[in-house]
C-alpha cells in the first residue's frame, strides 16, 4: 500500500502548478495552526467537561452510565459504517487537495458517498429490527424489561455522527481547521447543554433515552452548520471537473485502515464495556465515565498536532521534504511534552475535587484516575509515532501493536475486573496502554530510517 501509495502522491504532486517548496506550509503558519488547534480542542475540553457534568447530576450515575457507554459504541461503528473511509480521506484528500488534483478529490468524495450510504443502510435495517424484537417482547409480557441495552435505541445517532466527522475530515483536508475541530468538538456540546434543560424543565425528567434524543437534534444542527461552511470553502474549480475514480488503490488503503482505526477505538473504549459487563456495582460505570471525561485532557496536544501534521506527512516522504518533517516533529513533540506534563500535574493535585464535580460520592474513585491519567500520559506521548507508522505505510505493523493492546486490556479485565471492579479496568488500560506506546516508539525508529525518532518522548 505504502509503494503505490506514494508513487501516486508523488506522480500527483509533481504535476501541479505550484513550486514544491510552496506546497508546504511555512513554519511561521504551522505555529500559528498549532496555537489555534490546541486553543480550540482546550475549549472543546472544556466544554466537553461541563457537559459531561450536567448530564451526570440530570441523571443518576447508572443512567449517565449507560449514555457513556452508548457514545462510545457510536464512536466504535463509526469506521464500520465508513470502513475505514474517514481515515482514507486525511490520507488522500489533503495531496489531492494541495496539488489541486480536483477530479480524484470529486472521485474520492464520490465514492465515499456511496459506501456512507450503503453503511447508512445496513446499519438501519440491522437496528429496526432489534428494536422491533425488543418492544415486541415487551409488550408481550415475555420480558419484563427492555433486554437490549440503551444504546441499540440510538443506531439512529451513528449516520449523524459518521456523517459529521466525514465532514471534519473533509474540512481538515483542506486545511480549514476552525471547521475541522469547532463543529464537532464545540459547538456539538454547547448546544447539547442548553436542549438537555430545555428538555428537563419544559418536557419530562431526564433519563436515558431522551438524552440520546436530544443529542440527536444536536448532531443535524451541527451537521447543516458544517454543510453550509464547507460549501463556501470548497475551491470553485472542483465542482466543475471531471470525476476520476481510484476504486481499487482507495479500497485497498482503506481497508488496512478501517482495522488500525477499529483498534484504536475499540482500545479507547473497550474498557468502559467491560465496567458495564463486569462490574456488580451499579454506578461504577457512571463513575468510569467521568474518570474518562477527566483524563480526556491528556490527548489534546497530541490530537492538536494531529491536525496540522497528518496532512503534511505523506506529500513529507514522496517529496523528500525529510528535514522539514523533521524539524516540524521535533517542536510539535516538545510542546506536547510540556502541555500533556501540566495537564498530569493539575489532574493528581486536583483530581478529587474534578471527580467531585460529576457527584460528590465520585472523589473515592480517585485511585482508578490516577492510574489512568499517568497511563494516558505516557501513551499520547507516543501518539507521533503512530502518525508517523500511519502515514509512511506500516498500517499492518500499527493494525497489530493495536490489536495486541486491545486483546491485553480485554483479558486483563476479564481477570481484574470481577475482583477489584472499575480498579481493576484501570490497572487493565495502564498496562495495556504503556506496552503500547513503549511498542509504538521502538517500531517507528526501527522502521522509519529517514527520520531521527528520538524525541517522538
């Protein structure tokens, strides 16, 4: 994939009207891009917390469980209904994009339209008729209770989001990184908040289903926010060219993509399933979710960073831009060092005043966060070294360091979970998450010769 990849990248770049020199950001912008990002998803954060707070005191700490556990399912099916789609499209958008090769940009959008659609529609039919099943057998007596748990009832949310973070996607590719980032990661949650109280005051109390109600309004608001500025955005010439069509080379990158995306989802989350699984304390799960939203700081310089390099990464290598990547890597990992260091540092001296935010009964967890606050830490440290293995074509090498995480922190849970509840889960994502980043930071100076991978910590 790799090969083919970057012959086609670079047969594409050389044929553009510009310098290659001018395809590439200047220092001075990229520092004022990487400002910007890490102000915009420190205010998504914080947004993110807040709204995590008031979903956690509208309902009790079961309830707010159990949306935890619902988002996270969605951001899991996210990849699956795409198949890796929205990661092929940072690959090959943004080389599109930056030698104005319109028709593959039309084509790519194209047929990634289709397979949305088609995803669109299995993943509806498979939902109805769950949900068919399950209020049939309640209505008629044969189960007491809705058998299925609540996040069935929201297949409905994943088209919504697949559909909004394509769309970031898109705009990232153009390197339009206000719409890239504050859709998704600001405005989603600023506008969920207030529809949650309008909800709990004029309607009914708040409870799970109509949180995931109200979450869906959000998604469509966001989604003709993004669709409007994106269609101001696009170049003029794209809707006018000719569509051009890679099905096969598109697939294939996909494909290897989807199952490194699937992984690193499914590591992200997996654990909070397993809490809701396992564990035989009621509100253990709610508990886990705000440790999560805490810790949820930790990977903001390294998703920050994310936005500006990936684009950049592989026009890098088929262009032999080497020391320019690498100068750019050695100050986007300084910084993510001394930003993700103060994050820890505020969450260990004040994590039980955080955790007392969500409910006061949260701050005895305070153990279970700090395990995996310091595991986090380490692990995003290391997120360059993924981008790195990503993008120079090692998504096979990647697909198996992710796999063997997820498959460590599912049989350690199986293990510690039952016996020590949510403490276990967390000793469960340390190990599993430090053996990761160790693995990721070994195979990237291994692989990658041309770079000098030292200071990806």
């Amino acid at each position: 994939m790799s090969q083919e990849y970057r012959r086609h990248t670079s047969n594409k770049l050389d044929e553009a009207p510009h310098k290659k020199e001018n395809l590439f950001p200047s220092g001075k912008v990229l520092f004022k891009n990487s400002l910007f990002s890490i102000f915009m998803l420190l205010l998504s954060y914080i947004v993110i917390y807040f709204y995590n707070i008031i979903l956690a005191r509208l309902l009790t700490p079961a309830q707010y469980g159990d949306i935890g556990v619902t988002i996270a399912i969605i951001t899991i099916c996210i990849p699956l209904l795409l198949i890796g789609g929205n990661l092929a499209s940072k690959l090959y958008l943004g080389s599109y994009f930056m030698s104005q090769d319109y028709s593959h940009a039309r084509g790519f959008l194209v047929w990634l339209r289709r397979r949305f659609l088609i995803g669109t529609l299995v993943i509806s039919i498979i939902g109805t008729l769950l949900i068919t099943a399950d209020t049939t057998l309640l209505n008629l007596g044969i189960i007491k209770q809705h058998f299925f748990h609540p996040a069935i009832y929201a297949f409905w949310l994943v088209p919504l989001a697949t559909f909004a973070t394509l769309q970031s996607a898109i705009a990232n590719a153009l390197q339009r990184f206000v719409l890239s980032i504050f859709p998704i990661k600001v405005l989603l949650y600023l506008l969920a908040m207030p529809i949650f109280y309008i909800y709990a005051v004029c309607i009914d109390k708040m409870n799970t289903y109509s949180a995931i109600f109200c979450i869906g309004i959000t998604y469509v608001i966001v989604i003709i926010v993004q669709t409007t500025f994106l269609y101001i955005n696009f170049p003029s010439k794209y809707f006018n060219i000719k569509v051009k069509m890679k099905h096969i080379e598109w697939h294939k990158t996909s494909l290897q993509l989807f199952i490194s995306t699937l992984a690193f989802l499914s590591v992200a989350t997996i654990s909070l399933v397993m809490v809701e699984v396992l564990a035989t304390q009621e509100g253990d799960v709610g508990i886990f979710t705000a440790i999560l939203a805490i810790t949820g700081s930790l990977p903001l310089p390294s998703l920050a960073f994310n936005y500006i390099i990936s684009p950049i990464i592989a026009p890098a290598f088929t262009q032999n831009q080497i020391p320019y990547l690498q100068k750019l890597l050695h100050h986007c990992n300084f910084f993510n060092i001394i930003i993700t260091f103060t994050l820890l540092v505020i969450i260990i001296f004040f994590g039980k005043t955080l955790l007392a935010h969500f409910n006061p009964t949260f701050s005895l967890a305070y153990s279970t966060l700090l395990i995996c606050a310091i595991s986090f830490a380490i692990y995003y440290l290391a997120f360059s070294a993924i981008m790195l293995l990503m993008y120079h074509g090692q998504t096979k090498l990647l697909s198996k360091i992710l796999i063997a995480q997820l498959l460590i922190i599912i049989v350690l849970d199986l293990i510690l979970i039952p016996e020590y509840q949510m403490l276990g889960a967390a000793i469960s994502l340390a190990c599993g998450y430090i053996t990761a980043g160790l693995a990721f930071i070994f195979f990237a100076r291994r692989h990658i010769k041309d770079l000098k991978t030292f200071f990806i910590l």
